[in-house]
C-alpha cells in the first residue's frame, strides 16, 4: 500500500494497517511521492493524512501517472462536506471515508473492499493486455441464430474490414450476416452438433469483408454458462486465409500431378488395350479381304470387329469421363457429384442414385478432387465391367469416419483374381492409398461393393 500525507506516528491508523496485513510505502511529500511511484509498483493507496488540498494534488498526481492509472485511491476527509467529496472523486478516487477519530471497522471494510477492487483491476488489466496481443479476435456472443456479440475485441476489424462496435448487441450488423451464405448453414449445424455434447468447437469457414473481398477464418469457441445462469459462447476467431491459399497452391500442384499420372497411366492402358484391339481389328479385316468369296467367314469377321470396336469406344469414354478437372468449378463437392452421376447415367444408361451427406462431404473439402476421382475410377469399372442395370453412390458418415460407397448389381466378380490382372482396380487402389484411405470390396452375384474409409469427417 501506498500511504500518502503527512501523518503522526500517534495517530492509530499507523499501527492498525500493518495488523490488516499492509505493507506500507510512506510517501509524505510531492518528493517521496513521485520517488516512491518511480521505482515500485502499487495496488491501493491511502490518502489524505494531512492537507486535503495537497491530499487531492496528490490523487491527481498519481492517477495521471502512466504506471499507476489504474490503482484503487481511498481518500480520508476529516470532515463531511459534500463539495470535498464531490472534488475528492473528481480529482480520480476510487472511495471516501469521511469522519474523525476514524471509525477503524469501516476503514478496514473499505480497505478490504478496495483489495478486492485492485485484485480485479489487475485481471482487468491483464486480461486486455492478452487480448491486445492475441492475433485473432476474442468474443462472448449469445447462442442464437446471429451470434449476438456482448463483446469482441477490435481485432475483428482487421479480419473483416467492421469495427468491433457495429457486431456488439449487433448495433449495425449481426456476425451472421458476415458469414458466407453458402457456410452459414454448415457453421450453425457444428455449433448446435457440439453445444449440445458439451464439447468444444473448431469451424473453418469464409465470411465476407467489408471490401466485397472473401476471408477463410478459424474459429475455435465453446459454450459456458455465467455467475447469473446465462449462457455464451466464448471464443477466438483466426484470419487464416494464408494458409487455405497456400493449402489451395498446394492442392492445384497435386492436381496437376494427378494429371500428368493420369495421362501416364491412360497412354499406357491406350496402349495395352486400346491400340492392340485396334490393330488386331484391321489385321483381322485385312485377312477378310482374301476371303471375301467365303460370306460366313467374312460376316464372323465383320460381326467380331464390330464387338471390339464397340469396346474400344466404351473404353474411350470412359478415359473421357475421367478426364473431367472442371466438375469441382464453383461447385461444393456434394454437387459435384450429383453431376457426375447424372453424366455416368447418360453416358452408360446405367440408373444411378445417390445418397451423400452434405455435412460429410463439407468436410472433405480438402480432399474434394480425390473423392471425385476415386468415385470416378469405381463407376468407370461398373461401365466396363458390372454389366449392371443401377448403381448408387453414398457418402456418409458411419463410426465417426466419412465413409465412400459405390455398389451395382452387375454380375459380380473374383476380386482375389482380378485384383492380380486389372487395371481398373490397381488404380482404385493407387487413388486410395494417395489419400490414406482404406479399401474394402466385396462382390458376388448379386452385384459388387466397393467401400473407401476416409478420414473422420466433421
């Protein structure tokens, strides 16, 4: 404590602090003042032991100093006067205790009192400290359907373009409405998912700057309930649109990897399959041209040509409806899909339904052109293969991991013996692994199931 005035050393109040468990800086004059608020640090002050004009010099001394601005005052009047009290809170006290003798029990209620109010201003202090010094914006909002904010720090302005004051009791706008539409819905499911488990959260979404412009954040957040019984959320959202554009040039060189894979692997599979039968047809069709005095020969010529042709022309279609980078455009990956089944079903007349969570794939997001492809290679072998009449895709999530499955009811095959000669499941395989999936295919009569674990889906 911070004991400031010129004081007796008869007056009872020297001997009464150190019992309350005070230790005590005697600064009687301008001079030890400014020494004592140089080189310590206090919590509580006492003043007022002596002149009260110097008393309030002093109380605007020591609020003004950069220090100890926030230091709890407690001003002693010796007598009730309402204009010495109206000056004593004017010059900064925190507290009066007006009489003389002094009552010491009020005394020691006040100083307590004031303990307690130092203590707080400390947190106080501490805490918008560690707030200013967080790179990302704090905030208490209700659990309602625009996130009404009771407070957010002014880091948000930074992250979104709006100062913090437009969001708090969403005097201009409601954090909602910065969200992007397409993630609003999406965000408002993983928060209802994890208040209602009583876990945390961790969301990754876009909002929509004040300049138009798009910013991915990271909000991490959970629910609490106050000293009054009301509930919040208490969190702190992360500008980390950085790193998803980095994620996004990381993604693209992958893609551009997986193409030229793919290019690899469709020169060789043109060359094994498509070329020979093609050059085996016109070796064929060439020997029929000797022939053509023998009309059954020729016509069993013709009549397997024709069937080699129509393979080779439902392969190539096949290495076409693999070769779609575009799907993915503008599109959730939920969508992309829908559209590359209805494609799969006009190009092959194959009737294929789909099942697929929009939550589950929503959380793929950064495995989207992986999923697609892998889908693709598995429908490109029903085509080739299944001779199937419908098919279904589905993408949900089973366990707690997003689970991919693609089934027919073709004729079945072997998998243990065609896993060893075809190519179409080498490359299903290949797609899998480069994900860290995991595949399981079952086949039978009845049709064949192929099943791709990903990873836990949010």
């Amino acid at each position: 404590m911070l004991l400031v005035g010129d004081m007796p050393s008869s007056d009872p109040v020297w001997g009464a602090l150190p019992e309350m468990g005070f230790d005590i800086v005697h600064a009687p004059d301008e001079r030890t003042l400014a020494a004592a608020l140089a080189e310590m640090s206090f919590g509580l002050a006492l003043l007022g032991l002596g002149d009260e004009e110097k008393t309030l010099a002093a109380c605007r001394t020591i609020r003004a100093h950069p220090g100890h601005g926030g230091i709890y005052i407690l001003i002693l009047l010796y007598d009730e006067l309402r204009d010495q009290i109206g000056r004593a809170f004017r010059a900064g006290a925190n507290d009066v205790v007006v009489g003389h003798p002094l009552r010491m029990l009020e005394l020691e209620a006040r100083l307590a009192a004031g303990v307690r109010n130092a203590h707080l201003l400390q947190s106080e202090s501490r805490l918008r400290t560690l707030i200013a010094n967080v790179p990302g914006a704090i905030y208490r909002c209700a659990n309602d359907r625009n996130w009404t904010m009771n407070l957010i720090s002014d880091d948000i302005q930074r992250i979104s373009g709006y100062p913090s004051s437009d969001f708090i009791d969403s005097a201009v706008r409601t954090f909602s409405s910065v969200i992007h539409p397409d993630d609003r819905g999406q965000v408002e499911h993983d928060v209802e998912a994890a208040t209602s488990e009583g876990r945390p959260f961790a969301l990754e979404y876009r909002i929509v700057r004040r300049d138009g412009t798009i910013a991915w954040v990271l909000e991490r957040g959970r629910q609490v309930r106050d000293g009054t019984g009301r509930i919040w959320l208490d969190g702190v959202i992360f500008d980390v649109s950085d790193r998803k554009q980095a994620e996004q040039r990381l993604h693209e060189s992958e893609r551009r990897l997986a193409v030229a894979r793919d290019r690899e692997r469709i020169a060789r599979a043109l060359h094994d399959g498509v070329i020979q039968v093609l050059f085996g047809v016109g070796t064929m069709l060439r020997n029929a041209q000797g022939t053509a005095h023998q009309a059954d020969r020729v016509r069993r010529c013709l009549a397997t040509g024709i069937d080699r042709i129509d393979s080779v022309i439902n392969d190539l279609r096949g290495y076409v409806l693999e070769l779609r980078p575009g799907l993915l455009a503008d599109r959730q990956l939920h969508d992309a899909i829908a559209l590359m089944a209805a494609e799969f079903e006009d190009e092959s007349g194959i009737v294929t339904a789909i099942d697929v969570a929009a939550t589950v794939a929503a959380g793929l997001t950064g495995h989207a052109e992986d999923v697609l492809l892998i889908i693709c290679e598995a429908l490109s072998n029903v085509r080739r293969h299944a001779e199937a009449a419908t098919c279904r895709v589905t993408l949900k999530r089973i366990d707690g991991t997003a689970t991919l499955e693609i089934d027919d009811d073709g004729r079945g095959f072997d998998p243990a013996q065609v896993s060893r000669r075809g190519q179409g499941l080498r490359n299903l395989a290949e797609r899998v692994d480069q994900i860290g999936g995991r595949l399981d295919i079952h086949s039978g009569p009845a049709g064949t199931t192929v099943r791709v674990r990903l990873e836990p889906a949010g």
